[in-house]
C-alpha cells in the first residue's frame, strides 16, 4: 500500500448556500442536516441510473430476502485518498463511484478476477447530472501497491479495495464505494428488460456471433441466436453482452470501451421504464452477480425518482490525445498515458468542470516512474 497517500472519508456534504433565519414566522429553515440528508438521497438516485438496473436488482431481492446479499463493509483504513485530493473542495460536490464488470461466468466477484470493465461514475449533487469515464483496462499504471502493470491486474490482486487504491491513487480522486456484476448478470438483466436497443455496424456481426458462441459455451445455455445483419435493433441478453465484448474492429479496445457505455446508456433508459413487477424479475434473476459497498436500504426509499437524473458526458481515460500503445518489456500491450499529470488534469476537468486544477504530488511521482518504465519502448511527452 503507498504510504504517501492518507486516507480521509469521503462525505457528501452539501454546497448549497446556508440558510439563515430571518425572524418571520411561516416557512421553516431547513437545517444542516436536513441539507446534508437530502443532498444524500439526491446522490443515491444517482447510483440507481448509471450502473445498469444492478442497484435495482440487489434492492429488490434484498427486500424480499430481508437480507444484504452481496453487500461487503469497505474498511476505511483500506482505501487510499491522495493527501491534496482530501482538502479539495472541489470533489467535495461531487460523488463518485467505481463501477466494475468482472470476466466472470462462476459468480467469482470478489477477487481473483480481472476487471475487464472499469468505469468511474460521477454526480454533481447540486446538479444531478452525471458523468461517466472508462480507464482502459490496459492502461499502464500504479496497479495501487506500488507494482506498476496494466490496471485491470489490481481487481484480480485485491480486490475491489485495490481496484478502487488504483483508482484514487493514479487519478487524484476520492472514491471509496463500488458496483461489480459479472457477464452472466448483465445478460440477465438486458433479458429481464426485454432487450436493448443498438446500432450494430457490418464489421461487428461476425464478433457478436463469435463472441456469443464462447459465452453461451462459459454459461452452458445451449445455444444463441446469431446477428445477422447490421443497422439499429433490439439485442437480447447474450447478444448485447457479445457486443460489449468485441474489441477486434476498428478502434480496438478503445472503440470495446465505448460500446460498453453505449450498452450501459441502453440499459438505463430501459430501466426507467420499467414496472415493479419487471424489477422484481431482475432481483430474482441476477442478484448474486453483483457484489457492492453501498448501503442498500437507503437506495430503496429512492427507486421512485431515477428518471430526474441524466447522463451528459462519457469518454475514457486516458484522453485520446494523450495517449500511445506498446509493448512493454515482458509485460504485454499495453495502453501508456504519455504524460499522467496531463491526463489526470483532463480528467479533473471533464469530470469535475475544474479549469485550474494541479496534481498532487503523489501523481507526479507515478507519471515519473510510468515514463521511465516505458520511454524505451514508446514515445513518451512528445518525445
């Protein structure tokens, strides 16, 4: 674990202005806490849009199991936060979140599983609206022990805790929460939801139906129904779950990345239409693929309210101007930042609408050590 970083938790407190009585009788002045409280339920709707219907589905079971299945305890002493990110006042609007998918057909959720998907889900909590950002599961970085590899190596070394130090270390962020679902779940989900709407291009079908033909194998389902032309259409389950997999076109794992967040966007305007009963389906369906630290009865009281919240931007990390490939040394292809401190100013900006923002000195210690790891085997800072 670095020992540069200290942690502090995280707390959604609200930035509205302070109210002050004026001496009138009539309207009542709502109080700190009350502030604090509702800027809470504002941000816990917030995690009920962006991943998928999982949120959803663990709710529902757990009110009807009367149990957290699948819910873990993140000790705070476990989770590293940049000292500078601490003080930010910044961060301090905002909620974020780590969102996991995991390559895994065996319900393997906890650890021992490398996180194919990485996304960083963020809300302005005076806002509501929401942000989200893929880390390329490639990317070359402090894997959040000091050890410096492809990212998507912290999940399967240790966990969510090390998955989420990764994250917060490399990023300047304060993420101290998280949401994995395996691939089976999604597919259950998409299929509870009647299916999602995508546009599928010509060099992709041969990838779905391939991709299909190995997760239907993973999950012994028997059998799949092929893609078999191009243009916008509903996908089932399997289909859509192939097609966040297909990284062998254009674009590479960069073009996966996107098509993941398209499926998420999908899933989630589905989700806002669907019934009680269709929820409940769900629960029964996929709820022991997803593994969480949130505190789920507090989610419950807020199911009501999930279509106030949009999505306005989604991109992925590192940016695509400050970013190369390569092979590095024994370690594989891997996805570089040319300059980190660049990209995690970007970051910051796109997450956060901060103009002005400076890395901390932690970040500049994992850009320097990222450059001398990899300028021998790419161009690195314009170089």
């Amino acid at each position: 674990m670095a020992t540069d970083s200290k942690k502090k938790k995280n707390t959604a407190k609200s930035t509205a202005s302070k109210s002050t009585s004026n001496g009138t009788t009539g309207k009542k002045t709502m109080s700190k806490k009350q502030r604090a409280k509702r800027k809470r339920r504002r941000m816990l709707i917030f995690v009920l849009e962006i991943f998928v219907i999982a949120i959803m589905l663990v709710i529902l079971w757990g009110v009807i199991q009367a149990e957290n299945i699948g819910r873990v305890e993140i000790k705070e002493e476990d989770i590293v936060i940049n000292e500078e990110v601490q003080e930010s006042e910044v961060l301090k609007g905002y909620r974020n979140i780590a969102l996991f998918g995991v390559d895994s057909t065996t319900g393997a959720l906890t650890k021992n599983t490398r996180s194919d998907t990485i996304i960083i889900a963020s809300v302005n909590l005076d806002t509501g609206d929401i942000r989200l950002c893929s880390v390329y599961r490639d990317t070359y970085l402090n894997r959040g022990n000091d050890s410096y590899n492809k990212c998507n190596g912290a999940y399967a070394m240790g966990g969510p805790e090390q998955a989420i130090n990764m994250l917060n270390m490399n990023m300047d962020l304060n993420i101290t929460d998280f949401v994995t679902i395996g691939f089976a779940g999604l597919k259950d989900v998409i299929d509870a939801l009647g299916g999602v709407e995508i546009n599928v291009s010509d060099d992709e079908i041969v990838h779905i139906n391939s991709y299909q033909s190995c997760i239907a194998k993973d999950l012994k389902l028997g059998g799949f129904t092929e893609v078999t032309h191009s243009g916008l259409q509903t996908l089932n389950g399997l289909q859509a779950t192939a097609y966040c997999r297909v990284r062998y076109t254009r674009g590479d794992d960069f073009k996966r990345a996107e098509r993941q967040r398209t499926v998420l966007l999908a899933v989630m305007e589905k989700a806002k239409k669907a019934s009680v009963s269709e929820l409940t389906t769900i629960a029964n369906n996929v709820f022991s693929e997803v593994y969480t630290s949130l505190d789920l009865q507090e989610i419950i009281e807020l199911l009501g309210d999930i279509a106030k919240f949009n999505v306005v931007g989604n991109d992925g990390f590192p940016q695509a101007d400050l970013r190369t490939t390569g092979t590095i040394g024994t370690k594989g292809s891997c996805v570089v930042p040319m300059d980190l401190e660049s990209n995690v100013v970007w970051l910051h900006r796109f997450l956060f609408e901060d103009e002005d923002y400076s890395p901390s000195e932690a970040v500049k210690k994992y850009d320097a050590q990222i450059e001398s790891d990899t300028s021998k085997y790419v161009g690195m800072k314009g170089n």
